[in-house]
C-alpha cells in the first residue's frame, strides 16, 4: 500500500533568494575592496551599480517563481556570483590599464549581460517543456553545423590570434561557436534517444571491451572528422576539443558503453598526433607547454609565463584585489582571468571559485539524474559536461596541465558571445531542472487521467 503526503514539496525559491542577495553583496563587498585599494576611497557609483546588478538578477528570480516554480535553486545564485566577479576583475584590470569607465571592457561586458539575462527569460519564458526542443533536432544539428562553418566565409570571416573564429558585421564581432554548442547539445541528445538502442547492441569482445559493430562506427568517425575540419581550417583547438569530447560524453551516458569511451580516446589522441605533425600553431602550442620559459618560447610569446608568474606572485591567500599586477599579462581579461584572479585572492581565493564551477555541475548532473525523460536527462547531462570540459580545458591550459587551447572561462572572461551562450544554457538547466523536480500528481490526479484516457480510447 502505497502513501501518499498531502505536503507539497518545497520549491526552493526562498532559499533561492537569500542565496541570491548573499551572491550580490559578495560582489558589492570585492567592489568596494577595488575601490579602496586603487584610489582609497569607496567607489562614487557603488549604489547604482549594486541596486541595477541586483535588480537585474531579482527579475529574472521573479521569472523563475512565476514560470519554473521548481527549479534548482542554486544555480542563479552560482552564476549570478561568478558572473559579478567577472565584472569586479575585468574593471580591475581596466584601471590598472588606464582606462576610463566608458571607454573600458568592463562596461561592454556589463551591457552584455544584462542582454544575455534578457535572453536567458525569454528562453525560460517561451520554452515551457523542454521536451519540445526534441522536435528541432535535426534543425539544431544543421544550425549548429552552419554556425561552425560561418567563420570561413570570405566575407564576414575574421581571424584574431591566429584562429579564425569569429565573424565580423560592422563594428560588431561575434563568435558562433559559443551558439553552436548549444545547438549541437540539444542535436545530439535528439539523435542519441532515437539511435541508442542501435548503438549499445552487443559486438565482438577485444580486450575485456564489448566493442561495437563496424556500422555503427559512422556516428563517432563523423564527430571525429568534424572536430578535425575545425581544427585544420579554423585553427581552434579548443572548439574541436570541446565538440569532440561533448559528443563522446553524451554517447557514453547514452549507451552505457565503456568501449566508446576507448575508442573516442583512441580517435583524440590519433588527430592530435597527426595535428601536431602538420600544423605549426599545433607544435608551438605544444613548445609553450611543455618549456614554457626556454629562450625559444619566451620568443614566442610570454604570455603563459606571466601567468604562472603571476599566480606564483599570490601565493596562498593572494596579494588583495587592486593589489596585483594581472595587467602584465597578455588577455588578462578574457583567457587568462583564472591566473588574474590567481595572483589577487591567491590559491585559497582560486579554488573557492573553482567549487563554484564544481557546484554549478554537479547540480546540472543531479538535473539530468532526477529527469524523468531520456532526452531531458541526455540534454542536461551534456550541457553540464560542456561546462565541466571547458573549465578543465581552460585551468588546465593556464596551469600547463594541457596545451593552451584559447577557450575562456564560463561567466567569468570578457567577451559577449560566451555569456550569451552560457546565460541561455543555464535557462535550459534551469527548465530541465523544474520539470524533474516538480511533483507527480498524486493518485486521485493519476487515476482520473487514467480513466480520461480509457474513456478516450472506448470511444475510438
């Protein structure tokens, strides 16, 4: 005999709230902290900047009580906080410079984000199950494809840093590889739900590993060489990466397989192989990691050097925000903020942020456990894996774990694209997440709509 309880679960909201206002006062409290350390006194602007950050950050909580009434509660207070970081450092990084309010990056990224929540409520606004995302997939497929080719067009294709990745109208730069991980994402989870099935039948054994038949090799030998085509003609390590290991994530949760695990290993360090012995940039990148501050690296380019040097410069507990020297390095704003924040709130300060990033996933892995669909739980477990191979790919770069790739830190770099990409991921969490957490209709409900749908059929 089942038990019912009569007490609806709890949505969570409050404690979404509370959390929310302890996230912004962190980020008032490190403005003020800059403020006093670069020119002595509190900063002129603090009240309208904290009551417009909060504002924007309490509208879209109001959106989320009127239309996803029990997502996860943690996830707008996380990245609210490391969102308002974000500011904090790159308008640090701005002063040390010499720059002026308006004429700094810090204000861009801030008009950037408050666009990037307005796209992140329409999204939670207009996609009200995100069991309708499933209905696109081929159409997210192709999309994202097509925003992963538009760099190469002759005319609104732009190179900067030796990677061509970006496209150009105007004075306005973009860059659509950001889009097309979510597109790829929702494509992905799409076609693995309808193909899984095909994809964990059992094949020969090799090795103790059940590796699959040799027709169903075609998914991943295209992923494969897709990733490679990013990597050859667009020069970016990093997207490849990432598209290549998103792909492989979602197809191991989808089959349960730990051959494909293997086998996209296999094809990784196969490509990388063959990419270093082509590519140049691919052999530089390999010479700065593994001798960073040889004579014949330093040549070309210190900029990983200065960043090892300047979080070894902070120590463990940091020199104090305003108190560093972050401007020495080269894109101290966009991929190199971690080594920034390294060297002012030191390693204790680093890995605080970090467990952000660690708490961010984690959530969106329970959200994927506690989905009730296949595609739901395959969307949100893909998205979070994207979100946790960027963090490991951008850390382990700065930290000569791994080659330097150029991706940059989720909400925490400078650059539009990326916040707009990331706010929309966290309103497809944030969807996915109030669809598992919201409760089942009890049995009353359950067993009228049982006989709603006998009585349907009775009359077919």
């Amino acid at each position: 005999m089942s038990i019912v309880s009569s007490l609806a679960p709890r949505s969570g909201r409050t404690t979404e709230l509370i959390l929310l206002l302890g996230a912004v006062g962190i980020v008032g409290l490190a403005y003020v902290n800059l403020g006093i350390a670069t020119t002595g006194t509190v900063p002129p602007g603090l009240a309208a900047l904290g009551v417009g950050y909060l504002g924007v950050a309490l509208a879209f909580h109001v959106v989320l009580r009127w239309r996803a009434k029990y997502a996860d509660p943690l996830l707008l207070p996380i990245v609210t906080l490391l969102n308002g970081l974000g500011l904090v450092m790159i308008h640090r990084i701005d002063i040390a410079r010499g720059r002026d309010i308006t004429e700094g990056v810090a204000l861009r990224q801030l008009m950037w984000s408050a666009l990037a929540v307005g796209i992140a409520t329409v999204v939670l606004i207009v996609v009200r199950d995100h069991r309708l995302l499933r209905r696109y997939t081929y159409i997210a497929g192709v999309g994202g494809f097509v925003l992963l080719l538009l760099p190469l067009m002759p005319v609104i294709g732009n190179a900067e840093f030796g990677s061509r990745i970006w496209i150009r109208i105007g004075p306005l730069s973009f860059q659509p590889g950001e889009v097309a991980k979510l597109l790829l994402a929702v494509f992905f989870a799409g076609y693995l739900v309808q193909t899984r099935d095909a994809l964990s039948v059992a094949g020969r054994k090799v090795l103790g590993l059940t590796l699959p038949r040799a027709r169903d090799l075609g998914p991943i030998l295209l992923a494969w060489v897709a990733s490679l085509a990013v990597l050859v003609f667009e020069r970016d390590l990093g997207s490849s990466l990432l598209f290549f290991g998103l792909f492989v994530a979602m197809l191991y949760i989808a089959t349960e397989r730990v051959s494909w695990i293997a086998i996209g290993l296999s094809l990784f360090v196969a490509g990388a192989y063959v990419a270093f012995l082509i590519f140049g940039h691919v052999q530089t990148r390999v010479l700065l990691w593994l001798d960073t501050f040889s004579s014949e690296a330093l040549q070309t380019s210190d900029q990983l050097a200065k960043g090892l040097m300047g979080m070894a410069a902070g120590g463990m507990v940091g020199t104090g925000i305003g108190r560093g020297r972050p401007d020495l390095t080269y894109l101290a704003e966009s991929d190199f903020i971690i080594p920034s924040f390294g060297e002012e709130l030191g390693l204790i300060g680093l890995f605080a942020i970090l467990m952000l990033y660690v708490l961010l996933v984690e959530r969106g892995l329970r959200t994927s456990l506690g989905t009730r669909d296949g595609f739901g739980k395959l969307l949100a477990a893909g998205l979070s894996f994207s979100l946790a191979l960027q963090c490991f790919v951008v850390v382990g770069g700065v930290t000569r774990v791994i080659p330097l790739t150029g991706l940059t830190a989720p909400f925490l770099s400078s650059g539009g694209s990326s916040l707009l990409a990331n706010w929309t991921l966290l309103a497809i969490l944030l969807r996915i997440s109030d669809h598992a957490r919201r409760p089942l209709p009890d049995e009353k409900d359950a067993s009228a709509v049982g006989d709603a749908q006998t009585q349907v059929v009775k009359l077919r």
